[in-house]
C-alpha cells in the first residue's frame, strides 16, 4: 500500500494526545462531526468554514451503528473505515476519530477543543453537547448551511432517477 497522506486517523487516546500537542504548541483545535456518509460540495465548504476557525480541524466520525440509530438501518452507505478515510484526505481535515455514541459529548470532555463547529441549521440551544463545551471553556460556532446540499437530498435524486429498486 503507497505511503498514506493526509490527516491522521485516530481513537479516541490519539484524539486526546493530539489535541495536547497542538495544545502545547499554542494552536487553537477545532472540532466538528458527523455522519459523512456520501461526502458532497455541502459537507467540503462546511469542513473548509470549521478549519479556518482555528489552526487544525479533527473530525468527529459516528461510527456504522450510530449512524444506524441516528439515520435507519439504511445508511451508512459508506462503510466507517471508506468514509473516515475519504475524510481524512481532504486538505481541511487534520484528524478523524471515530465515536459510538449518537452523539459526541464524551468525546468532546475527553478532547476539549477550543472551537466546536456545527452547522447553523441547529439552533444552540438545542446542541446536546453544549453544556460539555462551556463546563470547560469551550467556544461553539455555527458555520453557513448551504441548503439543498444533503446527503438525504442525494439518495433522493438517486432515488427518483433510478427508481428506489436502485435499477
């Protein structure tokens, strides 16, 4: 296998030992997740917004059976280990780690990065994580949504054009 570029692909202990070291170094840590699940145009300029809001980006990446709990039992159509990887070789993203729960508050206390990034299509108040990032000092910023850019919206292109037999 040829030498591999791009960000680093961690659990949740190499989550935390990176964001020391880039702690120690003075960078600001931002971090955002997600499904990721068929990366289109929508899920690159909200990884871009995320990474300009400090000097490194780690993604949180729901694990295959929270997407399950989270989506349906039909997704992800992309398998955990294709998706992190494609996530992992964009220029914005520094690190990916993966997470179990629906949800990534106990990553988020363990790695406690200085920005939380999440899409303004959620309002603050309903962030389930918001009280783990403020009990530490963290920051939250919504970046732009860019309607009509979904995975959801996708599947359903695919879905109209192909018949849902997927022919």
């Amino acid at each position: 296998m040829p030498e591999r570029f791009g960000g680093a692909l961690l659990d949740a202990d190499g989550a935390v030992a990176w964001r020391e070291q880039h702690g120690a170094a003075g960078r600001r840590v931002v971090f955002t997740n997600g499904v990721f699940d068929v990366l289109h145009a929508g899920h690159v300029a909200y990884l871009a917004w995320a990474r300009a809001q400090g000097d490194a980006l780690i993604v949180g990446l729901n694990e295959d059976a929270s997407v399950r709990a989270l989506k349906g039992p039909e997704r992800p159509l992309v398998p955990f280990a294709d998706r992190a990887r494609v996530l992992a070789g964009l220029r914005s993203v520094d690190a990916v780690v993966g997470f179990a729960e629906r949800t990534p508050e106990a990553l988020l206390e363990r790695v406690k990065p200085d920005v939380h990034v999440k899409s303004a299509q959620y309002a603050l108040d309903d962030l389930p994580e918001r009280a783990v990032i403020f009990a530490y000092g963290g920051e939250i910023r919504l970046a732009p949504h860019l309607a009509g850019r979904s995975t959801t919206d996708i599947v359903a292109e695919i879905r109209r054009r192909y018949g849902a037999a997927g022919s």
